[in-house]
C-alpha cells in the first residue's frame, strides 16, 4: 500500500478526569472525544500514528477502551502505537488486526513508500530511498525531565520526518535537517493547556513530506484575568463583570481570576459573581483580590509597630508609587495577610 496522507497525533489520554467537573460534564467531554476520533480518523487518511500516552492510565474502563477501538476498526487501515510514559503498563488483551503496536519486539512497521520505525542505535535493513519515519515519546530539550531521551543518540540514520508525543502543545523544529514534530495533545485536561488542540497531518509527494497543525472544534480551556480596580460598589462592578464575560465562549471550560483592590469591609460578594455565569458550560473563581489599606488609620494609632513603620516609609524619598507597594506589603506582613506579590 503507497502512503500518501497520515494523520500525527499523540496523547490522547483517554480516561483521563478532572475531578473538579461535575460527573455529568465529565460524561459529556468523554463521549465528545469519542466522537471527534470517529470523525477524525477517517477514509481521508492511509495512516494514522499515535505516538504514546493513548490511555491515561492501566485503570481506564473497559467501555472507553471498547468505544476506542470500535473507531480504529471502523477506520480499517493501519494505526501505528507507541507507548509513552501513561500507558507505558497497559496491558492491551485484544484489540483490532489494523492496530499495529511497535515495541522492541516489533521495531519497524513497513510499507510501500514508506518506512516507520521505533528509536534504535542500529537499524536494520534501512533503505535510504523509501521516507523514513521515526516515532517517539518523551521530552527531547531539558536533560532535568524523568521522561527525557537523547533524540541525537538513535539519529545513526536519515529521516525524513520524527513524530513525537508528550509535549502537550504543537512544535515543530529542525534537528539535524530533520523536522521534528510535536503533535500536542489532541484532548486538553487542564487550566494548563488553554488554546487550540488538534493533530499534524502529512502530505506525502514523491519522496517528500509537507506537514501542518490542525486543530479540532472542541470544548477548551479558558482563563479570564478581570481587575475589579477602581471599585466604587458592587452593583457597578457586576454590570462591568457581566460586559467582560460576554467576549467569552459560554461553552468552554471556564476560570475567571479576579485582580485589584477593594476598600475595607467592600470586599467582592464572589458567590454572587459567579452566580451570574450559570450559563457557562463550567465555571470557576480564583480570587485574587486585595484590601486597599487606610494608611491613614495605622499611622495615627498609639505605641503601634505599623504606626512607626508607615511613618518611616512616607518620610523617605522613595518614588510614590514604590512607597505605597512597600506599605502595602509591609503592613499586609505586619497584619499577617497574604502578601501582594
């Protein structure tokens, strides 16, 4: 069979939870995964590969693995798996003819065109007129990483192309003349991973390979940074809030983080806050905020520590705006509050 189109993609990490969604949503995002697979893994492609972190973990149920492979059998043609450091102890028990598993055992998947190979220091019966394609999981740039590997070390030969898993945001670069690609993460599963996830699709012409980063329509990650500075009250602040939030998908997976000062005793009501966002598909608030001190106050009262040390910092030559940081942080210490920094 002559390859002219595959499909790159890693970590899937199926079976993967947040366990601050509720289990509905959970259920929700599982079966949207599902079916973005079915409809990606499609009859446009020759091959897919899959370049580790498939599974979450040993643990996933049976009905997810089940529903995943249904898709691979209904897709029919080669799908290419490597494992990577979730799934490195998963225990496939059976699974479609057209599912190929590389492993030590079987280090080299071959076809007309083009060869598909698992990192070795020798290879085998390289044959330097086919493409030759390298597939791997790990981290290839920061030595201080428990998943790192010396990609240097298994390029003794040519590729044409090295697909890459682990890394949970696309990259593509050159190693030696080599383009060597992250796919990203197909599915995200944290605040971690806001933006766009999807997959590289390959173009084989001749003996060539043009690639790109396609993404998928999906649920995603969003985080919102709202300052509620200057705060008059909170009936203004929530008419800003409410403009702020309109910009924003109401489908996606939502953390809003609250920054800015507010005056004593008018500290935000942020339960009410979020109440307004029920039509978000998930939402969150990370409160941020701070009080904005009296300096007044502290520096009138009697055989007072912070009555010397506001005193003592408004004195000094320092810039404005410096010296109010350092009052607002001195006097936040002195009180026992979370710092401002």
């Amino acid at each position: 069979m002559k390859i002219k189109k595959i499909l790159h993609c890693a970590d899937l990490h199926l079976g993967a939870k947040n366990i601050k969604l509720p289990p509905e949503k959970q259920k929700f995002l599982l079966q949207e995964h599902l079916k973005n697979l079915a409809d990606i893994f499609c009859d446009e492609y020759d091959l897919i590969m899959i370049c580790g972190d498939l599974f979450h973990n040993k643990t996933v149920s049976r009905k997810v693995i089940n529903s995943f492979f249904n898709i691979i059998e209904k897709f029919s043609k080669p799908v290419l798996y490597i494992a990577g450091n979730h799934d490195e102890n998963f225990e496939f028990i059976s699974y479609p003819s057209n599912f190929i598993i590389l492993n030590r055992k079987n280090c080299v998947y071959r076809t007309e065109n083009i060869d598909f190979w698992l990192p070795k220091e020798s290879y085998e019966n390289f044959d330097e007129n086919k493409i030759n394609i390298l597939l791997a999981h790990g981290e290839i740039t920061n030595k201080k990483d428990n998943d790192y590997f010396d990609l240097t070390t298994f390029m003794t030969k040519k590729f044409d192309y090295i697909a890459l898993g682990h890394e949970h945001a696309f990259s593509a670069e050159k190693v030696i003349n080599t383009p060597v690609v992250y796919s990203g993460a197909l599915f995200a599963n944290g605040f971690d991973e806001c933006g766009d996830k999807g997959f590289v699709v390959l173009d084989v012409i001749e003996n060539t390979i043009n690639f790109y980063f396609k993404s998928i329509m999906q649920t995603k990650y969003q985080i919102v940074d709202f300052n509620i500075t200057p705060y008059e009250n909170f009936e203004i602040l929530k008419k800003s809030f409410i403009e702020n939030m309109e910009k924003y998908n109401k489908n996606d997976i939502t953390r809003v983080v609250l920054n800015g000062y507010y005056y004593e005793n008018e500290k935000p009501n942020i339960e009410k806050l979020k109440e307004l966002l029920k039509e978000f598909f998930y939402i969150e608030i990370e409160d941020r905020t701070r009080v904005k001190l009296n300096f007044e106050k502290f520096k009138n009262e009697t055989l007072s520590f912070k009555a010397e040390f506001v005193n003592l910092v408004e004195n000094s030559s320092i810039d404005e705006d410096v010296k109010n940081s350092i009052l607002t942080i001195g006097l936040e210490a002195l009180q026992g509050d979370d710092l401002s920094i």
